[in-house]
C-alpha cells in the first residue's frame, strides 16, 4: 500500500504543501476551519504521522469511527434455520461496534421491485442472506458500500461482481453422505431439491452424481427429482406431488434439506414404508428438530451461527480492502450419520 504524504493530503484538498504542514502540526498560523479540513482529510486517507493529542483535540477519530450500521435483507420466511444465522451476524456485529438494522422482503417486493422505504438511510455495509433476482439486487445495492452475500443464483458469476459470496460446502458432503448410502447396499438413489434456485443446492446435486459415477451407477430419471418448482420443494404438496408419481420406490432418498427429508420420511410413514429398511433418507443442514425424528436424520452439519459471524468478519475486512478482487469464500461442513441411512442386517 502506497504511504501517504504531505504532497498527497495537499494536492487532494488543493492546497499548498507548506499550508498543509503547519496545519498538521496545528499551527496557529493556519484558519481553524481549515487545520479541521486538512487533519480530518489526513486521517481519512492514512497519514501516519498525525499527532494524538491532534487526533483528540479535534475529535476526529470519534467523529469518525462513529457506530456503522449494516443492513441484512432477508425473506419473510424466518425460522430458526435463519435466526441462527442472524444471531451470529448479531454477535459479530455488537463486536465490531455496529448496529444491526433488519429489512425483510416479500416475494411481492421483489417481483414488482419495491425497494424498502429506508434503502437512502444511511449504512456501512450490505449482508443479503437469500437469493434474489439480480434486477432486484440493483435497487438495494450501492456501489459505494461493500455487500456479502450468502449464496447465490447457480451460476453464481451473475452476481460475484456485485460482493463478495459466502458459501456452505456442499459437494464433497453430498458424495460423502451418497457414499455411505451405497455402502449400505443402496443401488437406486433419488435425490431431491431444486437445482435452479442456488448455487449450494446445485452443489449438492452435483456431489451426489460424482458419487454415482465413481461407483459406475447411472441414475434413474424417474428418482432425481430437481424441475423448478415455486416453493423449491419446501412445501409439502410440492414433494408428495412428485412422490406420487412412482410407481416404485427407490433404496434410498438424498434430499437438499433437512425440511425436505423430514416431509419425504412422513410422505413414507403414511404409507407404511419403513424407513431406513425400505427406503433410506438422507438430508442436509443439521436443524435442531432433526434428531427427534424417528429414526434421527442422518445430514449435513452446517454451522449456522458460526456462518453468520463469517459473513461479518469478511465485511468488516472488505471495509478496510475495498479496492481487492471480490471473493467467493466456501465454508466446510460435516456429515453427521444416523438411523435414517443405516440399514441394519
């Protein structure tokens, strides 16, 4: 990083370089206004040779490193999956001295591209926790304060110019858990999720093919259920549409979500197809509830709180680095198993 000089603080204020020296040692000589002016810009721009007792005398530093706000975006779809991860960004902010100003979006907000009425007020930095379409991002985003993101669309290029992209691992947990499956004597493996909705789920889908094809099993259409649907399959009818169709059942199901693995295994309960000794199920994110299913959810730990602080230790550093390439951060997770994917002799 370059160092900041005399000359450099002069020529942005367009003052001369003797003016601005003596109005960095305070010199009296030098209108109070502008020994304010010259220090507070000397501040801004990294000087290193600024006084203290200048520093305190002025208040610059308060004036300055007054409290940031940071505005999470959010969908009018809370639950505890995403108020883990909004404590966390809660008690990494309260850290760092911010504020946490929450602003939840409707899906009719964002067909009709209704910005949130505080969008002008002022703000240090942007975390946007669900996808939105990208012409909808353009009214929220400014180009002068940093954003993170988690997730994002498949292609997750649309949007990588925009801010930096935090994700959850899901490829080698999704082979991992597909793996274990086939271990079990699995042969016929479903997997469900929407691939088009984000970049973690098409992750996910991914890992579970790789699994296929390194154990030479080639998938049945029929079992891999990933066509775009409203709800990305995170409402019941949804999946029990689909699940109606078969006219068999596969060895196992590998579900993007734990939400999803929970409504296949009652979709199976109803029906008096036991699992795992019929159809194995496997799902992803590890929510609380998952180990008072019966049998417990063999799934994929993701760390929700600990995600939240990520994302805010990585704006804090994009606030001090604004001019670094963008980053797209993945973040490991870990296969937990249990009953659901053990089939016992």
């Amino acid at each position: 990083m370059k160092k900041i000089t005399i000359q450099d603080v002069a020529k942005e204020l367009n003052l001369s370089r003797n003016t601005v020296a003596k109005a960095l040692n305070n010199s009296d000589t030098v209108a109070y206004e502008t020994r304010y002016v010259v220090i507070k810009k000397a501040y801004e721009m990294g000087y290193s040779k600024l006084s203290p007792i200048v520093l305190n005398e002025y208040k610059i530093k308060d004036r300055l490193e007054k409290t940031k706000t940071v505005v999470v975006f959010v969908r009018r779809e809370l639950s505890t999956f995403w108020n883990r991860i909004i404590m966390g960004i809660s008690d990494e902010l309260n850290k760092n001295n911010c504020r946490l100003q929450l602003n939840f979006i409707s899906e009719e907000d964002e067909i009709n591209h209704i910005p949130p009425l505080d969008i002008q007020s002022e703000m240090s930095g942007i975390i946007i926790l669900n996808v939105f379409n990208k012409s909808f991002l353009e009214l929220i985003i400014r180009k002068d304060v940093p954003v993170v993101f988690l997730d994002g669309p498949s292609n997750v290029h649309e949007i990588s110019a925009l801010g930096d992209v935090v994700i959850f691992e899901g490829f080698n947990s999704t082979r991992m858990i597909t793996e274990h499956l086939i271990e079990q004597g699995n042969q016929k493996i479903g997997f469900i999720g929407d691939i088009s909705c984000c970049r973690t789920i098409r992750d996910r889908y991914d890992g579970y093919m790789a699994a296929l094809a390194s154990h030479g099993i080639e998938p049945e259409e029929r079992f891999v259920i990933t066509n775009h649907v409203e709800y990305r399959y995170y409402k019941q009818e949804e999946i029990i549409r689909e699940l109606e169709k078969l006219d068999e059942m596969p060895d196992a199901f590998v579900c993007s979500s734990d939400d999803i693995a929970k409504d296949v295994m009652l979709w199976l309960k109803r029906r008096g197809i036991k699992v795992p000794q019929e159809v194995a199920v496997t799902g992803f994110d590890d929510k609380e509830e998952v180990e008072l299913l019966s049998p417990p959810l063999t799934t994929v730990h993701i760390g929700n709180q600990r995600m939240g602080r990520r994302m805010v230790q990585q704006l804090m550093w994009r606030l001090e680095n604004m001019d670094l390439p963008k980053e797209t951060i993945t973040i490991n997770t870990e296969i937990v198993i249990r009953e659901s994917s053990i089939k016992k002799e």
